[in-house]
C-alpha cells in the first residue's frame, strides 16, 4: 500500500531513486510535510506524491507558500469543522503552528483587519475546478467569521447580531438552491459567480453582509446537457410540496417536464423545507413564497409546449399533441391571458421604415422555440436578481456603520466539455483573469520586489498568461471585440464565418489553435489550464442574448404580483426603446456587461490584500480515498502551484524593515559577533565595529552589520558535529529597506534570541540567588547568637535555681545533721548517767516505747542517705543519684526491737545510741560513688573510718 501511495515501484533502479528520495528527503514522512515548499526537490512528482500521502492518511489541507491547497475528501468529515475547532483556531496563540485548515486563512484575514493601525480590507479567492470544493469552503468561512466576528457587549446588541449571523448563513441555501445544479463533474455546481462581503464595524464585529453576482447560466432553465439537471430549486418543489400545494401550482405525482430531466435522482440539496425556512429568515414571507414557487411551476410547463412545423409559412405553427393544456396552465400559473402568450410565442412583431410601421410575421419552429425558451430565461433572470436585492436588503448594513470587510470570491472553475460555448468562454476567461491576478500580486510582486531591493536573486520563469488574455479581450482586436462585432452587423452570422474571421484576424497568436478533423466550425484557446475548444455555433446569438420587445410587453400585462413587480411599466422606458430603436445605438452585449463586471471586481480585488485557496478535486467519480494522479496532475499545472511552491522555496517569504529588525534582534550583539566573510551588508568594505555595551548612539546600518554577524556563530552553534550542510550560513539578504530571509533564518535568528535573553536571565538569576544566599547567611547568623544567648540565658538561669535549690538541701541537712549530732550527744550523756546511778537490769526490764522504737529504726535506715546527699556535689543527678540512693538502702531489714539492748553493767565496752552489735559492724562496697568515701584523713582508734560504716571496739578501756 504504501509504495501504491507514494508511486514507487520494484526493481534496482527504483531501489535507488528510493534512496535519494530518502536522502533528500531527510526520511521525513511525506504525510506530515504540511507545506509543499518542505518536499525535496520541488517538482511535480514530489508534490503530487505528497499531496497523494496525505490525502490517504485523511489529511485534505496543505500549505504552499501563500497558497492553501484544499482536497476534496467526498466524504462528510463533521469533527472537521466543528464550532469547538473553529474556536481552537480563533483562540490560538499562532495559528501557523497548528495543522493547515481553511479556519488558518479565516484567522488570518481577520486578525489582519483587526491588528493594522490603518485596516486594510481582505478577500480570499477560492478557485478549482467545478467540483473541487468551492461552494463548500465559502460555507465554512461564512460559518467562521459568523462565530468569531459576533462577540457583542450587551443583550440588545447580542440578538441583532446573532439576528445578521443567522441572516448570512441563510442567504447560502437560497442562493444554492437557485443558482446551483448538478453537472456532470459535481452535484452542487455553481452556475453564477458571487462575491460576498462581510461588513465589520470598528470594533470587528460583524454588522452585515452584501452579495455581488456575475454571469447566472440562465440558458440551464431551458436547455440542460445529457445527464445533468436544472436548478436545484425546481427539484425542490416537485418532490417537497405538500398535496395541496400540488394542486395549486398544477404538480401532480408522476408528472413529467421537458425542462426537468434526471427527476428520479435524489441529492442532499434537494431540501425544500430548508430552503422554505432560509428565505423566511430572509423576510420573504409564506405568500410570497408561494407566489415564487407558482411562477416556477409555471415555467416548467411552459417548457412542455412543443411547436410543429407549418406547413404554409404564412400561418403561425401549431402545437403539438397535449401541448393546448401546458399552455392552459402556464398562462393560468403566470396570470397571462392565453391567447396572448401563444400570439407573443409564434408571431414576432417587426418595426421598420422611419414611421416604425409595424408588420406581424409567423415564426417558424426553431424560433417559437427560442421565443419561449427566451421568456423562461427572462423572468428566472430577473427572479434571480430580485432575489439577490431580498437578500442584499435584509443582510446590508448602513454604509455608516462599517468600515472595513473581508470578501469570499466563489467562482465558477475552469470548465472544458464536449460542446463549449459562450457560457464557457466567460467562465475560462474569468478564472484567466484570476491568474493572471495571482501571477501579478504574488510572483511577479515578489521578484519586482527583489529587484528594487538590490537583491541578486535568480528569477524563477514561472508561467504568464497575459498573452492568452491579449487573445480574448486584447485591443484593438481580440475574441471578444469581433464577436461584439457581429452582433452590430445588421446580418446574420453564420458559425462557419464566425470561425474565418477569428483565424484570419488572431492567426498570430500562439495562444490561438485549430482542429482540422473537427467537423463543426470552431477555434481553440490555449488557456493557462490547457486547451478548450469552442463551438462558433450559436456564439453570436448568445452573446446577443436578444429579448423581443413583445415579450417584456406581455410580460407586463400579468396580474401576478410578483411579476408585476419584476416587470414593472415604466413609461420612461418605453420612450428610450423607441428612440434606440430610431437610433440603432449598439446593443450592450452578454460579453460587454461581463467584462464590466468582471473589471470592477478586479479593482476591487487589487484594493485589498488577497489570500489563495485552490481547490484540487482527486478523482472526477466523486468517490472518497480515490487519487487520480493524472486529474491532480493536470489541476496542478493549471493552478500555476509549483511555479509558487519554487518561488516560496527560493525566494524569501519573510521580510522585514530594518528598524524593526534591529529593535528586535540587536540584543544579539552580546554575542561577541566576529567578521565573517560573503554575507551581505550595507557596507561590506568595512570592518566591523567594536561594539560598545553603551555605545546607544550606534548607526542602524553598524548595529544591522553587527547583527549579520552572528550568523555564522549561531549556525555553528545549531549545527550538527561532522555535517558541513548545517554550519554553512543561514539565507539572508540586506536590501536598501527591508530584510529578506527565509524560515530556516528565522528560527535561527529567535533561537539566538532566545540564548541571549537566557544568558541575560541566567544572570538576573545568579544575581538574585546571590543575594538570597547573603540574605539567608546574614539571618543565619543572627538566628545563631540569639539561639546561643537565649540558651545562655536559660542554662544560667537553670544552674542558678539549681544552685539555690542545693544550697537550700545543704542548709536544711547541716542543721539536721548538727541536730542528729546533738541528739546523739544527750542520748550518749544520758545513757552514762543511767549506768552511773541505777542498778543493772535485766534486758526484759528496759521496754522502749512504740514511737521512740519507730523513730530509732528510721534513724538507723536513713542516715546514710542524709550523708550521701549531704556529701554529693551539684551535678549528681538522674540514674547516678538513683543509684546511690539504692546503694545507701542495702541495709539488713529487721525491726528495731529484734537487737537486744545491752546495758553497761551486762557488757564492756562503748554502748550505741542505735544498738549494742555482737562485734564488729561493716558495710561492704567496692568502690564508693562519693569523693573521699573511703578516707580518714586522721585516722585515730576512736574515729569511725569506712563507707557507712561504725567501728565500735568491743573491749574498750574501763574508764568513761
């Protein structure tokens, strides 16, 4: 599939066209090069093959250069052009950075009417051939600009706009419905130009709309090639009108009409009740809706009345067989009299001599036939323009509350058919002035632009179409000017001599061809898009396009409103038929008011700045996923697209003033710019400047060559290690006012912008980091010392409570200690005093009371804790004081009262105030928490020495 896609074939040879491909092509899939002047090499094989890539991979708009190029997907696509999309694109910050869309060149147009100091007005031309898309893209715009142009301030303001929105959308079906039908190439064919203005105020809003026509192919009405239709607006009635409706306008089922071939085709436009419902918003109301459908009806029976040939020339021919009640009901249908209207068809009324007298001649049958086919065309010609007024009146804006508009050209496309004639030779003519507008604006403007910048730039010989236009509508002789010619002629024309005086007069034109087998007189037009043959055949009649007067008169005697008012009596006009027909002034022919209104179009068009659509059409079988390289091939090459593709690729599509050039890019001037020889500048011969950081008073030219200058380090910046292509010097050209570059330029350029404005931020960034740090060191400092006083502070005051609280325990256990000491110096007194002057006992005779039992066992339990604590130093606290206290309680348990209480006289020796122990009493521990526990520093044999212990002596002395 994909070599079906992209064309290419087996085999070594296509093995290594792959292989450039690949090389030139950078490997990029050609689905995504949303611009054609991105392919390599810029040819139309590569284009066609990229076009054909994306239109597979269901992408239907690329860019190319200036140029949308629009495919035809034939298949509906709803998501493609939702209200949330056209948002999207509305909304978007840039919108060449989203995907090519019609919605781009919306965009675009109107923010360029929005942001110019001076708006300009904008148009867009949207060209193709018939079937290419045309009809639907103008849709789609109108729908764009009718949302994005409609943001009002109040409620009163919001309903009048949504009011013209609604009004401007509607005017598309009625205008489909009645200028539309299906040929052979499309089903929705545009038979008229139309060039529709929105009108935006001031503050561009959308305030309403006015649609210009030009050349409406009203011979469809009576004439329709082999398998096409008529207008779609006589579809509509036949298969939506209601019984009733039937019975009045005389369209009974299975009715059958000469002018309504293909009836039993049905088609999306045939939607009676939308184009009802359009032209009510319009304010065409239900009367005289009805009475337009009534006319149409009419009409169609008009186009069942069948002449047969007479066989005395002197009497009018009859009709033929059914033919009495077609003209019964057209004449009842158009509010003529019966007789009248078959008089007027098949005898025409002859002036002559200089009294204009009058002579009556029967008609023969060929000219009944163009008698009525003329009346048909007539009053669908004059209800066609009356309903562009309708339309006009109710969508126009007063000419004071707009100021600027943007203008959708929908064209007929280039056409070339078996049988061409002057319906195609307008139409072809129009799209070659089309061109040759393109040609002028953008490819011939672009390289005159080169030119008077100074810019040595090779020109691209792209393809000038002024020599097919010198053909039709050059002076003094031309196509045109000698088909006016014979229409002056009081004589007939015959196409044989039609086409003798076109080769004799226009046989130096190259754009001038013949075919010598062609059996029917004709000439042939080289045209931008290729060659048409034209049939002389009728030509001159056409371009005559002649109304009997008596048609117009009888025409005038109907009682219907509305044809009153389409024919209106005016006596003025009487009197100036008269007098040109006294005076014979020449005849304002179809090719004349063309021209005009073709050359007003145009001055219009070279008033505003144009943007291109081109509408491709991939397969002429209207089938969706079909690519037809032969059609597009040829469709390319008409639309002039790879002569702009060469010129976007080669040229410069970006272009700027010097000033704002150096206002945006002089801050690459930090970039330490160095001379870098070939690249263009105001002064060449010159060497760089020494740029000065404050040097503000520098000349543009020295600061635009300074910035010429950085090139070269930024693309060696940007370039890839070990690939030359890349290092070399971006494409960028000095002029005497403006600089030329290219996209690749310019990215470079904002990438090197972007790297100054990052070092500069950088350094911003470095700065403030900087002084942040110093800031928080500065807070960490102070932060310290307060932190360092404030626990200062608090551990002083925490010693000092200690220390008071140590000196209150040292205090309260001295006096108790002095008291113990006291209390055991009266007991020790008292108990020598007892042994001295009473009798010895026994020890059951000496019974202690309760309390002084309980208060000696406490005394014995306790007092080696008051040492402890008495002797311990201020920082002894926690699991260490825990641990002495527990050490100090190991104590032998017992109640007091088990140790018997010797007296003197039963024992020798020293008696204790706590008890008499059977030897020597000690307390054991290895290593005392308390400094000097373990000490006596005057040991004596009547000291206690050791660690809570009492060393009484047994035996002592006798003597107190």
């Amino acid at each position: 599939m994909l070599q079906q896609v992209n064309g290419h074939s087996s085999g070594p040879d296509a093995h290594g066209r792959e292989d450039l491909q690949e090389f030139l092509g950078q490997e990029a899939p050609l689905h995504l090069l949303d611009d054609l002047t991105k392919v390599n090499p810029v040819t139309l094989e590569t284009v066609l093959r990229c076009l054909q890539a994306r239109y597979m991979a269901d992408t239907f708009y690329t860019n190319a250069g200036c140029t949308l190029v629009a495919l035809n997907p034939f298949k509906p696509i709803p998501q493609l052009y939702s209200p949330e999309l056209m948002q999207e694109y509305h909304t978007a910050p840039q919108t060449q950075k989203l995907k090519p869309h019609i919605f781009t060149v919306g965009e675009q147009t109107y923010r360029n009417v929005r942001s110019l100091t001076e708006p300009v007005d904008q148009s867009i031309i949207v060209s193709g051939e018939s079937g290419a898309g045309k009809t639907w893209t103008s849709r789609c715009l109108m729908k764009f600009y009718a949302v994005v142009a409609a943001s009002p301030t109040s409620w009163e303001s919001h309903k009048i706009a949504e009011r013209i929105e609604q009004r401007i959308l509607n005017s598309n079906p009625v205008m489909e419905a009645f200028g539309n039908a299906c040929t052979l190439r499309n089903n929705n064919s545009s038979r008229f130009g139309k060039f529709i203005q929105l009108q935006l105020n001031r503050a561009q809003q959308m305030t309403g709309a006015a649609v210009q026509t030009y050349l409406l192919e009203k011979t469809r009405v009576a004439c329709q090639a082999s398998s096409e239709r008529n207008f779609h607006i006589f579809y509509q009635i036949c298969k939506g009108a209601s019984a009733d409706e039937r019975l009045q306008w005389h369209l009974p089922e299975g009715a059958t009409f000469c002018w309504l071939p293909n009836p039993e085709r049905t088609l999306e436009e045939d939607c009676f009740e939308v184009t009802r419902e359009a032209m009510l918003h319009l304010g065409i109301d239900t009367p005289t809706q009805n009475n337009i459908f009534k006319v149409l009806a009419g009409l169609l029976h008009l186009g069942n009345v069948r002449f047969a040939d007479s066989e005395d020339e002197a009497q009018p021919c009859q009709l033929t067989d059914g033919a009495q009640g077609s003209v019964r009901t057209s004449a009842s249908l158009l509010w003529l009299p019966e007789d009248p209207l078959l008089e007027t068809l098949r005898i025409r009324t002859i002036r002559a001599g200089r009294q204009q007298q009058v002579f009556l001649k029967p008609c023969s049958r060929a000219e009944c036939d163009t008698r009525r086919d003329c009346l048909a065309k007539l009053v669908y010609a004059r209800l066609f323009d009356w309903l562009v007024l309708v339309i006009n009146s109710s969508i126009c804006a007063d000419p004071d509350s707009w100021t600027t508009f943007i203008g959708l050209l929908d064209v007929y496309g280039f056409e070339s058919f078996p049988d061409n004639s002057l319906e195609q030779l307008c139409i072809n003519y129009a799209n070659e002035k089309l061109q040759q507008h393109f040609v002028a604006h953008y490819l011939r403007a672009q390289q005159e632009e080169y030119a008077a910048e100074g810019l040595a730039w090779s020109f691209v010989n792209y393809q000038d179409n002024q020599t097919c236009l010198d053909l039709i509508e050059g002076s003094p002789i031309s196509i045109c000017s000698l088909i006016n010619e014979e229409c002056r002629l009081n004589r007939p024309s015959s196409a044989a001599q039609l086409q003798t005086r076109i080769e004799g007069a226009l046989a130096g034109s190259p754009c001038l061809g013949r075919d010598r087998l062609s059996r029917e007189p004709s000439f042939i037009v080289l045209h931008y898009a290729g060659p048409v043959q034209y049939h002389t055949a009728g030509l001159v009649e056409k371009n005559k396009d002649p109304v009997p007067a008596e048609l117009t008169m009888l025409l005038q005697q109907s009682q219907d409103p509305l044809l009153k008012l389409l024919f209106p009596t005016d006596p003025e006009e009487k009197s100036q038929e008269e007098s040109s027909g006294q005076s014979r002034a020449p005849v304002l022919t179809v090719v004349s008011k063309f021209k005009a209104s073709l050359e007003q179009l145009l001055q219009v068009l070279h008033s505003t700045t144009p943007h291109y659509i081109r509408c491709i059409k991939p397969n002429s079988q209207n089938q969706a996923q079909t690519f037809l390289r032969e059609e597009v091939l040829s469709q390319l090459e008409a639309c002039g697209l790879v002569e702009t593709i060469h010129i976007s690729a080669a040229g410069f599509p970006i272009r700027v003033s010097h000033r704002n050039f150096v206002e945006r890019y002089e801050l690459l001037r930090r970039l330490h710019p160095r001379t870098a020889p070939g690249l263009q500048s105001p002064s060449p011969n010159e060497g760089p400047p020494e740029w000065l950081p404050h040097a503000e008073e520098a000349p543009p030219h020295c600061v635009l060559r300074d910035i010429l200058y950085t090139l070269p380090a930024l693309t060696r910046a940007v370039a890839t290690p070990g690939d030359p292509a890349e290092a070399t010097p971006a494409p960028m050209h000095c002029g005497r006012t403006k600089v030329f570059m290219t996209e690749a330029t310019l990215e470079l350029l904002e990438r090197g912008r972007a790297q100054v404005l990052e070092q500069c931020a950088r350094c911003i960034q470095g700065g403030w980091r900087r002084h942040r740090r110093l800031k928080q060191a500065r807070q960490r400092r102070a932060a310290v010392l307060i932190q360092a006083a404030t626990r200062s502070w608090l551990t002083r005051r925490r010693i000092q409570r200690l220390h008071v609280a140590a000196t209150v325990i040292k205090r309260a256990w001295q006096r108790w200690r002095v008291r113990m000491a006291f209390l055991a110096s009266e007991e020790l007194d008292g108990a020598e005093e007892k042994h001295l002057f009473q009798a010895p006992r026994s020890p059951g005779s000496f019974p202690l009371p309760q309390t002084q039992t309980w208060l000696l066992g406490a005394i014995i339990r306790l007092w080696p804790l008051g040492l402890v604590l008495a002797n311990a130093t201020v920082g002894v606290r926690g699991f260490q004081r825990k641990l002495v206290v527990w050490a100090c309680l190991q104590l032998p348990s017992g109640s007091p009262s088990s140790a018997p209480v010797q007296t003197a006289h039963e024992q020798d020796g020293v008696t204790s105030i706590r008890a008499l122990p059977q030897g020597s009493i000690k307390f054991h521990c290895r290593k005392s928490p308390l400094r000097y526990a373990d000490i006596c520093p005057e040991p004596s044999s009547y000291s206690v020495t050791g660690f809570n212990q009492i060393l009484l002596e047994r035996q002592r002395p006798g003597h107190v």
